[in-house]
C-alpha cells in the first residue's frame, strides 16, 4: 500500500514539473520583462525626452549637434596647443558617443510596445514558477534537481516487474533465512550462558555464596516470532539456599547478594570484554566483615587489568585502593557543594579509623587501620605475582 501511494505521488510529482517545462533563469527574465510592462509609461517618456534632448526635434539643434559643433571648433585650433587637442579628442569621444546613443533611443523606442495580454500571460506563469518553488525547491534549479532525482527513482520504481505476490515470496524467504540465523544466535547464546553459569559459581563461592546457583532462563513466543534481538527472551534465574525454588534474580535477591552477583558479572566481563574502565558505585551495599574482605581482594584482582572508580563505606575496600579520595559535602551559602580530597598515608589512616570506628577514633580503631592497608598490600603484592 505504502509502495503504490509513493509511487502515485511521484506520478504526480514528475506531471507537474514536466508540465511546466521550468527553465533555469527564467523566473529572472520574466521578472525584468513585467517590471517593463509595469513601468511602460514611465519608460516611453523617458526615452521620448531623450530623444528630443539629443537630436534638437523642438529646438534649432540638439545636444548631440551642439557638441559636434563644438568638436569642429576645438579641432580647428587643435594645432596650436595640446590642451586645445587634448579637449578636441574629448569632444569627438562624446560626439560618437552621443550619435550612438541616438541610435540606440531610436531602436528602443521602435521596439516599445505595450501589450496588456502579455503582462497577464507572464503574471500567470511565474504564479506557476511560484508554487513549483514552494513544492520542491527555493530556487529553479532546485526544482530541476529535484525533478531529475524523482524521475529516476519512478523509472525505476515502474521498471520492476514485482507483483505483490512476488514481494510476499521475497518476504518468506528472507525470514526463513532470519529464522535460520536466529537459530543459531540462540544456540550461542545457550552455549556462553553454561560458560558464564559456571564462571558465576566459581565467582561467588570466592564471595562465601557457594550454595547460590546461578542459572540463565531462555523463554519463547508460541508463536516464534522473531524480536529486534532474535527468537530468545533471557532473564537470570536465582536459588540463594537449598531446598528454595529457582527465581528471577531480580526479584529475590538481598541488596548484599545483588552487589556480589554484580560484582562477579563485572569481573568475567571484564576480562572476556576487555574493559579498561569500571566504576563501582557502593557494589559492597549490605555487606560485611569477612565478605566484605572478600569483595575488597575481588575488586582489587579487576584492578590488575582495569581501571577501577570504586565509591565505598567500608573499610576493608577502601584499604585496598592504591588512591584513597575523600568526598564531603557541605553548605555554603545556602548552596551544597561537594568536595574531592585525595588522602596522604597518614590521613588515610585516620579515614580508615573512622570507617571502622564511627566518630570515635580509637587507638585500637587506628591500629586496625594500619593492620588493614598492610593486609591490603600483601594482597595486592599477590595479584601482581599472579599476574606475572
């Protein structure tokens, strides 16, 4: 339907600027042609009077005979000075000049008609000029350009030999030919999902969620149809203790579970995408202690290969950065603002006293910040012995 309206469209299109027989520059002749008609009167009498100036017809002598007197007389005496034949010369320019002049007033005047109907004729065809250009184009060669593109693709619109039939047998083979290639998509994606299954599973069990199972869900239509992403719905499926029912992530897991389940899916994608930057935006939320340790050895072993932008409220993370910042905000005329502060050694003991403490920093609260960035920097020693 869409095809044979487009097509009729063009039918028209190409009708109408056919019918015209639109000229390049014409608009322009046109133009001075009416403004000729408009001002007849106007021209007529001007070059009547000058006519009558130049050849004298209600005078004894024109301008024209006057300077030709002139000349004869400056010529006459030209020899007795070079100024005298200098205005001589002059004279004669203007002389023939003049002459000229007369002849082509002459001409005009003989060529000077009005004729109403031709006025009408050209009002009308530049009112055609008009609307072509409020159609296709600001300008006449636009509406040529135009002409020619959709000439072309007519021709080749009405070239074709393809009935309705045929483009519904083109359509058929082209998804069959679609189903095929989704097919395999989907039987690619059932392949990396086992993969990732099992990277998952060897992931969390190093974040103590060993009895966690992992599984990638593919569902699909009755009726096979096809989607923008192939044949498959994916959703991932969850069982977080023994004995539960297999559930969509998304829906049962705690905001711990979710933040290690994140972090692990970062970490294999990491590595098989070749990610060079990550950001983790409180990844550890409803974590700690010995998991929270977990997380920390897991986001510094991405670090190895990936720039990582970690916020955090726990210690043990923090511990593990190679850079510690510290973010505040502040009032300040009835405005917050945020400040970024990067920690020297002995700073970034204190803030890690204060994460573990609260707002009472202790000795012990401080010696066991000092205890972590030493465990922090055995363990990253050891990610770069692995890595070498």
């Amino acid at each position: 339907k869409e095809w044979a309206q487009h097509l009729d469209m063009l039918k028209f299109q190409v009708n109408e600027i056919e019918t015209a027989q639109l000229q390049a520059g014409e608009e322009n002749e046109l133009v001075a042609e009416r403004d000729r008609l408009d001002n007849f009167q106007k021209i007529n009498d001007a070059l009547q009077q000058t006519q009558v100036i130049l050849t004298g017809e209600e005078t004894s002598a024109g301008a024209n005979d006057q300077i030709g007197s002139a000349m004869q007389l400056m010529q006459a005496i030209a020899d007795f000075d070079p100024a005298f034949k200098q205005i001589a010369s002059s004279l004669e320019t203007a002389y023939y000049a003049l002459s000229d002049a007369v002849g082509d007033v002459s001409s005009q005047l003989d060529l000077l008609e009005w004729d109403e109907g031709r006025l009408d004729e050209i009002e009308r065809r530049l009112d055609v000029i008009n609307q072509l250009k409020r159609k296709y184009g600001d300008s006449e060669e636009q509406v040529l350009s135009y002409y020619d593109k959709i000439a072309a693709e007519l021709k080749q619109m009405q070239s074709t030999d393809e009935t309705a039939d045929d483009l519904e047998d083109r359509v058929a083979s082209q998804e069959s030919v679609l189903l095929k290639l989704a097919e395999k998509l989907s039987k690619a994606r059932q392949e990396a999902a086992k993969r990732l299954e099992k990277a998952i599973h060897g992931e969390l069990a190093d974040l103590y969620m060993d009895k966690t199972v992992f599984a990638v869900h593919f569902t699909r239509s009755k009726t096979q149809s096809l989607m923008s992403t192939g044949l498959d719905h994916v959703e991932f499926y969850l069982r977080t203790n023994p004995g539960e029912a297999m559930r969509p992530l998304a829906k049962i897991a705690s905001g711990g579970e979710l933040s290690r389940i994140m972090l692990a899916l970062k970490t294999i994608f990491s590595e098989s995408q070749g990610i060079t930057s990550i950001i983790f935006d409180e990844v550890d939320t409803g974590v700690s202690g010995r998991v929270a340790q977990a997380i920390a050895e897991k986001i510094s072993g991405i670090a190895q290969a990936s720039q990582v932008l970690c916020i955090t409220h726990l210690p043990q993370v923090a511990a593990m950065a190679d850079h510690h910042y510290f973010i505040a905000k502040q009032v300040v005329a009835d405005r917050t603002e945020t400040s970024l502060t990067r920690l020297d050694e002995s700073s970034r003991v204190d803030e890690l006293a204060r994460m573990s403490a609260g707002t009472q920093v202790t000795k012990l609260a401080l010696e066991h910040a000092h205890e972590l960035l030493k465990l922090a920097d055995e363990v990253k020693d050891s990610h770069h012995k692995t890595k070498n």
